[in-house]
C-alpha cells in the first residue's frame, strides 16, 4: 500500500511526550468521586478539581488496551479493525437533510432514521452504519436511543452505537443490542470527552458504565484547533491524543483489556468567523497525524474521511471530501468516517450517500497501488503485440487486468463523449446519485427482525423514555 506520513517517527514520540505531560502537569477536570477514585487509587494525583495522571499508569493502560476489534452485524459477517485493512461508515447524527432537488434542508426524523440505515445497507463500500440521523420528532432526553432503536432493523451491517453522554443511555443500548445478540459483538460506543482536557460527571459515569458493560469503547475527542485547542495542528494532535489516552485509562482500571478504537476529529477554526472547518487540507493533514499517534500504541484509529463544509453538491463538496479521506487513507487509516456528510456535519444527504459509495471504491484503489512483477511488466505482451494486431484489446492479459480492477469502472462519474452525454440530458454526477438513492429506496429490502423482537425493542424504548425525559 503506498504509504503517506506527515511526521517523522520522532515527531511521533514528541507528541506522546507532550500528550504524557499534559497529564501528568496539568492533568483533566474531573469531579465525579468514583472515577477519581479509581484513578488515584491506581496513582493519579489530586489537584483541587484536577486529576494528574502519572506516565507509568499511562503507559501501563495504553499496553493492556484491546488492539484489536471484531464488529460483527446481524448477517454474522465479522470485520476486523486493526488488521490493515481499511473500512468506511457514514456520520452520524445529522439533524439536516439536504434535498438536492429544491436545494434546501430540512430536520431529519425516525423515518430518516430507517430510510438512511436502508440506503447504506444497500452501498457495498459502507462496511459499518453509525445511526445517520438526529431525529427531531422524539423527545431530546431519547434521541440518542431511538437512532440506535430504528437502525437496528434496516440493515443485517454491523450497527455502531450512537455518540452516548450518560450511563443510562448505555444501560439501555445494551439491552438493546442483546435483543439481536452479545453485546459485546454487537455494540461500540463512542463518548466525546469535552476540549479542552475536561470530564464533566455524567461523562466519567458514562466510561465506567461502559467498561463495565465490557463494551468496545470509541473515545472521541472533537477540538477544534484555536478555540478548544491549540492553533498549531501539533498542539492540537497532543492534546487530543491527552483526552483520549485520559478516557483510556479510566476504561482500563474498570475492565483492563477492553477493546478500544482510537478516535479523532480534530476540526480547525475559520479564523473570520470562529465556525468549525471540516473542509480544508488542514483536516485531512490532522486525521493523518492522528493515525500515526494512534497506530504508536497499537490501536486501530478512525478519523475523518469524507468531510466538508459545503452546503450542496457541488464543486467544493467533492474536492474537499476526497481530499480529506485521501490523506488519512494514505496514512493507514483503520477506518474513515463521513459517507453522507454535509455542512461539517450537521447536515447529510441520501445523494452524498450513493456518492461517497462510488468515491471511497477510488480511494479503495489508491491503497491498493500497482503490480510491478513480471506478469504485470507484459514485456512478452507488448512484444505478442507488435508481431501480431498491434492492439491489446484482444489479449487475454488485458482481459485478466481489467477482471482485477486494474481500471476502476464507475456507476456515477461522467465519461462518454459531449454527444452522448448531451443526449442523455446533460445529467451530472449529483444527478445520478439523486435517482440512483431513489431506486435503491423503492427495491432494496432488509430481511426485518421477528415481531418479537420488535416488541422487545419498543419495551425498551419505553422504559427509557419513562427514566430519561423529564
């Protein structure tokens, strides 16, 4: 795989210099008694609403994390983070929808919910579905559950848990995922600590909660570099790699071996307006950075993959997105995040779906790279060739290359001549993504969960709602 690095092996080890400093100097809030217990049992150091982490119970935790995790769907098919090979997902909790054909947005719903998950069973390079909607027509203290509630059905994918900030909510994603199967096979969840370096008490609760639950956990830090973070893309890197190292180590001293995927989403600030920037090179150059940190420990990293800023399908849109999943991919990325992803994330689209799909197949094939052995040299070929025709299209070696995907053949791109395309209706890429996301919502079918199961869920929910909205 041609391999992409924006720091040195000792620029590396600097930033977990740096991370293991801040720690350890200056430490995290953190007031939730039992979490700082646990901590300062295990070393940690008080400091008024402070808890200074030591190096060596960093280190020591970092060493007996889980490295390696299987996330396994309803159809049984496990995928492996970890092992080199490189997955996409979709982003998550969007409480937009774009709609291309009036170009305007509109606030999602649970029938967003269902219909997303549906589309993204359907698109081959969406390996794993994060509940793609925010729905605004539930109760807020629920949202976060019914994302997960009205994914489960609409796909046999391996479901990631919503972004959760409370104990109860994973209590009840549990239960949830026990209706289909093991929790643990079943189930990641992902919690964002808040930048800079502070754990508020519901958040700690939730990690240890997790932990207990003996569930993958995603530690997530989102900074954005000069407002919740340092300007310079290194400092910033440093102290997201603090906050996750900080959520590791609690998780640690609860369940000492538990699966952890190392996360980052490391956003930038436009310095005219203070808004976060998902879309600038910056993005894709911190996500790379990030993967390098990540991988030093050993842990599988996802970042960022298809992000802008954009507010429609246009050019910007695909620049910036291939653009910030190309450089992470180079770098080795486990997993991208992204697929459907609009307006730095609060906004997504069925089209931008069906897109992404057909784009990640391109950033598939640059990892992949070229042969350079003998077969793939064709000395003999080119040699059969000027003997005979002149013209490799009828050789079986093309054939053999073309079966390999040598040549990338697109559903979605442009590349017919001016006449054909103008007789087709001058459709371009959006277009075609559009109608193409209309099919597959009419005709793709999802083999549906049992009544009673259903039932079970809808229990669930209820129950939840009865504890959670006030």
């Amino acid at each position: 795989m041609p391999t992409l690095n924006f720091l040195s092996p000792e620029e590396v080890e600097s930033i977990h210099q740096a991370s293991l400093r801040m720690l350890a100097e200056t430490g995290i809030l953190l007031t939730e008694p039992e979490s700082r217990e646990l901590l300062i049992s295990a070393g940690a150091a008080a400091r008024g609403t402070r808890v200074l982490l030591p190096p060596e119970l960093v280190e020591k935790c970092v060493t007996q994390a889980g490295k390696r995790v299987s996330l396994r769907g309803r159809s049984g098919m496990t995928k492996t983070l970890g092992g080199g090979t490189l997955y996409f997902h979709n982003l998550g909790g969007a409480p937009n929808i774009y709609d291309p054909a009036s170009g305007t947005r509109r606030h999602t719903t649970v029938q967003d919910v269902r219909d997303s998950t549906r589309l993204l069973d359907a698109l081959e390079n969406c390996h794993t579905i994060t509940p793609f909607c925010t729905p605004t027509d539930v109760p807020g203290g629920v949202m976060s559950l019914a994302m997960y509630r009205h994914a489960l059905p609409h796909t046999l994918k391996q479901v990631h848990g919503p972004g959760i900030q409370f104990a109860a909510e994973v209590r009840y994603s549990v239960k949830m995922a026990e209706v289909i199967g093991k929790p643990e096979e079943l189930l990641t969840l992902s919690l964002s600590p808040v930048s800079p370096l502070t754990f508020p008490d519901h958040e700690a609760q939730a990690i240890v909660e997790i932990a207990r639950q003996g569930i993958t956990f995603s530690p997530l830090p989102c900074p954005m570099a000069g407002t919740t973070a340092p300007m310079s893309i290194a400092g910033a890197v440093a102290q997201q790699n603090a906050e996750v190292l900080a959520a590791l180590v609690l998780a640690q001293l609860v369940r000492p071996g538990l699966p952890i995927i190392y996360c980052g989403r490391l956003a930038m600030m436009e310095p005219r307006t203070g808004l976060s920037v998902w879309g600038g090179a910056e993005t894709g150059i911190a996500s790379a950075a990030t993967v390098q940190v990540g991988h030093r420990y050993g842990l599988p990293v996802n970042v960022y993959g298809f992000s802008t800023n954009a507010h429609s399908l246009e050019i910007q849109d695909g620049f910036e997105r291939g653009l910030n999943a190309l450089i992470p991919a180079l770098a080795g990325a486990d997993e991208l995040s992204g697929i459907g992803e609009m307006e730095a994330g609060v906004m997504g689209s069925y089209a931008q779906m069906v897109a992404d799909n057909e784009f990640a197949a391109g950033i598939l094939r640059v990892r992949k790279g070229i042969a350079a052995d003998a077969d793939a040299l064709a000395v003999e070929v080119v040699a059969s060739v000027m003997e005979s025709t002149r013209n490799f299209l009828g050789q079986k070696h093309t054939l053999k290359y073309l079966r390999a995907g040598e040549v990338l053949v697109t559903k979605l791109a442009e590349r017919s001549s001016w006449e054909t395309w103008e007789a087709g209706g001058r459709q371009g890429l959006a277009e075609r993504a559009q109608a193409e996301a209309e099919r597959i919502l009419r005709e793709h079918r999802v083999e549906p969960l049992e009544a009673a199961q259903e039932r079970e869920l809808d229990a669930i929910m209820a129950a939840a709602e009865r504890e959670l909205v006030k």
